[in-house]
C-alpha cells in the first residue's frame, strides 16, 4: 500500500507528541479497492489547538477549528487534519448544532456516513474497522452506519452522496439504506444547492448512472420533477428503441464523464414531452422541441448552482444539439465562423452520446460521419478563413483605401469574410479590395 511519505510524516509527528493520528474516510476506501486516493484525510485524537502547538514549525492554515480542522502545509500540498468529534443534534437537517470533540476514534467513525468510508488506517497494524466497511467493500456494498433513517435525517446530502459513489464506484446500496432513501427524499430540500450541485454532478459523471437513476428516479424527480413526463413516454419513431427516459438515461451514460456534456444529454429532451405529434403513418415527431429543451432546462439550471459559463455553455449545446454538421467544408466553415471550434467539437459529443443511445441500426454509420466532420474542423480550424482575424485586410486597410470609418466599415468585413468562406474571393488584400469597391450597393 502506498501511503505518501507526508502522510506518514504527519502521523508519526502526532505520535511522537503521543496523539493517535491515522489516515480516515475515502483516502482509506480507495487505497483499499487499490486505487490511488487523491487527497488524504488524518484523522487525531489531538484536539485543533493541539494539533497547532505540534505543527507549529510548519504552515498550517486554520480551515476550520470550530470543526476541528486544521491544513497542513507539505511542500505546497494541503493536508486536513481533523480531530476526532461527535457530532450534537442536526435540528436542521444540515449542521450539527455543535460538534464535541473525543479521545475515541471509534466515536470519530461512527458519525461517519456509510461503512466504507469510517475505516482509519494504522499503518503498522492495518486497518481499524468497528463496523465492518472491509466487509461491504468486499461485497461492492453501501450501508449507512447505524440507523439510516437516523441518518438522513441528521443530514440528507448523505442520500445523495449515497447515490453519488453508487454511480462512481458500481456499489450496489444495501436495502435498508435504500428503503430509507426511498422514505427520506423529500428531505433535500433542506440542503444547499451548493451541496447538491456538488454531488449530484459527480452523480452524473459515474459509470452506473443510468442504474442509479433508474432505481433512485424519485429522489431524481425530486431533484428535477420537469423529468417525470418523460418517464415512459413511447417516441414511435424508427431512430428510436428506447422511450424519452431510457434514451436520456443511455445518452447521460454513453457521454464523456465531463460534467458539462452529462448536464446537456441529462437535458437536452427534456422538452421532447410538450411537443410531441403522431403522423398519419403512426411515426413520431418532436418539432422545435430544443426550443422546450432551453426553457425547461433554464428553469432546472436556476435551481442548481453551476458556474455561469458552464449554464451557458449547456444551454447552448441543448439548443443546438441537434444541428447537422455535415461534412461540407463551406457549411462547416460558417459554423467555425458561427460557434468557435471548442463548441463544435463538444457538440458532436454530444450527438456521438446522443446517437449511441438510438437504434444501433443508426448509430455506426452516424458515429463515423462525426469522426470525419471532427478531422475536417480540426483541419479547417487550422487552414481557412473563419474569423475575421483571419481576413487579409482589416478596417485600416478598408479605409486606406477610401472607405469611410463608421458602422459600414464592420459590415463590409462581415461581407467579406462570407465572401471568402463561400469562395467567392479569395483571401488576399488586392482581391479583396478590389472585391468589396465593386460590388454594388
Ligand atoms: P471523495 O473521493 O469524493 O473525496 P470522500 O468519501 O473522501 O470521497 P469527502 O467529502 O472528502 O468524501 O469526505 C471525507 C470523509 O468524511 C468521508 O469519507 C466520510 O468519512 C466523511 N464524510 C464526508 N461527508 C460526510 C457527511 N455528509 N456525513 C457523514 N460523514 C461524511
Ligand atoms: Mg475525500
């Protein structure tokens, strides 16, 4: 097992001034399913202010002494040490009103939130594991330690951060755990939309998402109610063998697990239900249904707290998800021109992860035009005239030779670079002089 020298540094510095200190929590999950943790968590029976005095030679930033917590400065990476606590009544669902620190680790894991994450790590002696989280690791298994609806009542982000290593690690959720999720939903309406924007985006990057959505969907329609007409809503449609939900659930799960792409497949039919016809020949449509997509998922977003630029970024995709690109280098120009390289290639992402959740039947033929529309952007990107910093003159040049300043000036670039992206000139000055003193008014 691989333990950082500054992890061991840290805990044998606690030792010595004769605290236990241990590597706690997900650090020690992760090590143990043999994955290399990516921040480490210690956990002391030295209360904040002793765990000052003992690092007192080293940076240390005070995180969060009400709580325990003190960062560790080690070679510019932080370390949270915290010490062992007992968290007092949640009255509100969220906090404790106060927390209580102990001498007894033992106490420390019980107020942790499934087995597997209220194991510590003796590096001498092996693991330390009152409630069997080596068992439910074995066995891919998430349990609440103690009683779960005790629980999430204490603090219902555990429901989702429950959902959350579902989907991320493939673990299934012991029945008690789950039938008190089921029972306890309701109550992530006391949480931050910080908290849960948090991890229900790590929610949607996992593996498994489409298994935990499928059997958590009320704690999802909670989340997100607009979702619920989609639930088995029949498309009749030949691109279709799967309804508006399982197509939505499929495309989430077929998109690279970046958060912004899982957001725009999560959302981009969420429209579909509002706009749905049946033709005379008994085949569905959905016309103008991106249209629904951005309002209703303007309305979800507001309700989550992402960063403006990816809202917009996901709205933009969602409008636009459906847009051909097909592999014709004068349209493939103008929407360079139009969108920028980034947004087009996540867009054909997202029509990968949009057309691998359709019929098979469609989706090979499809897959490999997006490879090929992407080789050409890439190519194009690097080759033509797309922007109007790409154009061969710019408005000095315009007014050098005649052309008098003002708003006229921006609309004869703008004529000019249709021009040379329809290649109607070509991109070079005396052309394109000559070009725009020709052309009729
Ligand atoms: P990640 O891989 O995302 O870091 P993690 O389990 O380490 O997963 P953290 O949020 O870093 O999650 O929390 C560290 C540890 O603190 C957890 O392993 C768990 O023991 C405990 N913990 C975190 N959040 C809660 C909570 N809401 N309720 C109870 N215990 C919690
Ligand atoms: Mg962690």
């Amino acid at each position: 097992m691989n333990v950082p020298s500054a992890v061991v540094g840290i805990v044998q510095k606690l030792n010595r001034a004769g605290y236990e200190a241990y590597p706690v929590g997900g650090c020690v999950r992760d090590l143990l399913r043999g994955e290399q943790p990516h921040d480490w968590d210690i956990t002391t029976s030295a209360t904040p202010e002793e765990i000052l005095a003992v690092f007192s030679d080293e940076k240390t930033i005070p995180t969060g002494l009400k709580h325990g917590t003190v960062t560790v400065m080690k070679n510019g990476v932080p370390f949270e040490v915290t010490s062992y606590r007992v968290d007092g009544d949640y009255t509100d669902g969220r906090h404790p009103d106060s927390v209580r620190f102990t001498r007894s680790l033992k106490e420390d894991l019980a107020r942790r939130d499934f087995t597997v994450n209220a194991m510590a790590m003796d590096i001498e002696n092996g693991v330390v594991d009152p409630f069997f989280g080596l068992r439910d690791l074995e066995s891919k298994t998430l349990r609440c330690v103690g009683n779960p609806d005790d629980r999430f009542e204490e603090d219902a982000l555990r429901i989702l951060r429950a959902l959350r290593f579902s989907s991320v690690l493939g673990f299934a959720i012991e029945p008690k755990t789950a039938a008190s999720i089921h029972r306890n939903a309701h109550r992530l309406s006391l949480v931050s939309a910080e908290r849960i924007t948090e991890e229900f985006t790590k929610l949607l990057c996992g593996s498994y998402v489409a298994n935990v959505c499928r059997e958590f969907v009320d704690v999802l329609e909670f989340l997100i109610p607009e979702i619920s007409p989609l639930i088995g809503f029949s498309q009749h449609s030949p691109y279709h063998d799967r309804d508006i939900f399982e197509h939505t659930l499929a495309s989430v799960a077929a998109a690279k697990p970046q958060s912004v792409l899982r957001w725009t497949m999560l959302l981009h039919d969420i429209g579909k239900a509002e706009c749905f016809t049946l033709d005379e020949n008994g085949v569905g449509h959905f016309y103008g249904h991106a249209t629904h997509s951005v309002r209703l998922s303007t309305d979800v977003l507001s309700r989550f707290k992402l960063s403006n630029k990816d809202v917009e970024r996901i709205l933009l995709l969602v409008k636009i998800h459906d847009l051909p690109l097909p592999p014709d280098e004068v349209l493939l120009t103008k929407r360079l021109r139009k969108f920028g390289k980034d947004v087009l290639l996540q867009l054909l992402d997202v029509q990968d992860a949009d057309c691998l959740a359709q019929s098979p039947e469609w989706t090979k033929k499809r897959l490999a035009e997006h490879q090929q529309v992407r080789e050409m952007l890439e190519k194009l990107a690097l080759d033509v005239c797309y922007r109007l910093s790409d154009l061969a003159v710019d408005g000095r040049d315009l007014q050098a030779a005649g052309f008098p300043a003002g708003p006229a000036l921006g609309k004869a670039l703008d004529e000019l670079l249709e021009a040379v992206i329809e290649k109607r000139v070509a991109n070079e000055k005396t052309a394109l002089l000559a070009y725009i003193k020709n052309k009729p008014n």
